[in-house]
C-alpha cells in the first residue's frame, strides 16, 4: 500500500469517527460544521444574567447591589427635594469647583444647551419658548434672591413646571452652569462678577495646605520623638535603680 493510499485512508477514518462519535459538544445536524471548534464561544463558563444557581442566595444570579453602596463617579446628594431642602441649600450649599475662566466658558455652552430655551441668552426670563408663548411664567434671575447652591439644587430636583437635569448634566457641568447663572445674575443687577481664580492662586493654596500638613506632621513626630526619649529615659532611671 503506497503512502498517499495511507494518508487517505486515515484521514478518512479520522472523519468517520469524529463525525459519529456523538460528543455532547456536537452541534445540530442542521449546521454544515461536525463539532464545535472552540466550545467556550457557545458555552459560556460563567454565569449568565438571572441564571439560577445553588450558591447565590434566593437561587438568582442577579443580586441586589450591596447596602450602602453608590454608582462609580456619583455621590449621593444629601439635600431634600422639599421646601426645606431646598432652603438649606440655597445657605449652606456652595460651589466646590473654583472660579475660572474654563469652568464659566463651559457654564456658557452647557447653559446655552439646556437652560437659554427658556431663560433667555441674558437668564433674564426671555427665551424662545417665553417670547413664542409657548410656556409662560419663567421670572429674570434678578427678580429674586437666589445662590449657586439654589441654583444647583434646583437643577438636581427641578421646580414646579421645569423638569430635573440630573441625568443630562453631571455633577461638575452642573456647578459649572452655577457659576455661569450667577455671573449672568450679578450682570442683571448691575453688580461686578466675581474675580477668576487663576492656577497660580490655586497652586498657592495647594502649597500653604502641604505647608500647614507638613507643620503637623512635623509637629506630631516631634511629640511622638519625645515621647519616646522620655520613656527611654525612665528605662534607664529604673535599670539604674
């Protein structure tokens, strides 16, 4: 039997067998492929979304999130959305970002997007909306006493006819658009806007914190250090005795 008769018919032997064997990886007749080439890729070795499963309590692998726990990137928002809360904030509630001329010229677009509709380009009540009679009622920033705390909280939750903006802004865009309302209020009023918060007076402030926790820390070692001479003093005063 020459070489090429051998290869042929083992390979045809080969076929047979893989073909009929019956493997439970087998794939339906209906398919022009005999076996699956990597099983894995049809059957998963995790656990699928909602698949039952003895070691999940309640048999579910779709469990509840942790008690306590938040979302990557949110943080709860401990303000109510009643008049209290709405109250507290506007005195208590103050804008973490610093005032610079990025945030303010990123305040502009996001107020133009989602708030100019209706308040106005100027915030002073006169947007498309207002001047088409569409809605009607929506006051000038300067027709009331209002904060960036206020404002933010009122973005978070919304009032009476204007709706919440927490899930089209984050967190940061809406203190950004705080900033921008409030110099938008202080133009209304006549007033100065405040004065921008340049990268060298926030390096300051970074290296006066470091400076004040060095002191500290340095303060703290110095304790710790005499404490310890101390008590190796007393050690060798009772050795001596």
């Amino acid at each position: 039997m020459n070489r090429s008769l051998k290869t042929f018919l083992f390979a045809f032997a080969a076929l047979l067998i893989v073909s009929c064997g019956g493997d439970s990886k087998s794939v339906a007749t209906g398919t022009s492929r005999s076996v699956q080439y990597f099983p894995n890729m049809y059957e998963s070795v995790g656990y699928k979304t909602y698949q039952e499963g003895e070691i999940f309590p309640g048999n579910l692998e779709a469990q509840a999130p942790v008690a306590g726990s938040v979302n990557r990137g949110w943080l709860p928002y401990d303000y109510q959305n009643n008049n209290d809360g709405y109250s507290s904030a506007k005195a208590d509630l103050r804008n973490p970002l610093p005032y610079t001329e990025e945030h303010l010229e990123v305040g502009a677009e996001l107020y133009n997007i989602y708030c100019a509709i209706c308040h106005g380009s100027k915030g002073n009540g006169l947007g498309h909306l207002v001047t088409t009679e569409k809605i009607l009622g929506v006051p000038s920033y300067d027709a009331r006493e209002i904060t960036q705390g206020s404002i933010y909280h009122v973005m978070y939750y919304g009032i009476n006819y204007m709706g919440s903006y927490a899930s089209q802004t984050s967190t940061e865009e809406r203190w950004q658009i705080a900033h921008h309302v409030d110099a938008l209020t202080k133009d209304l009023k006549g007033q100065p806007r405040q004065e921008f918060v340049t990268v060298r007076m926030e390096e300051l402030a970074l290296v006066n914190s470091n400076e004040d926790k060095k002191a500290v820390f340095d303060e703290n070692h110095r304790d710790q250090k005499d404490g310890a001479d101390h008590s190796k003093e007393n050690k060798t005063t009772t050795e001596g005795h």
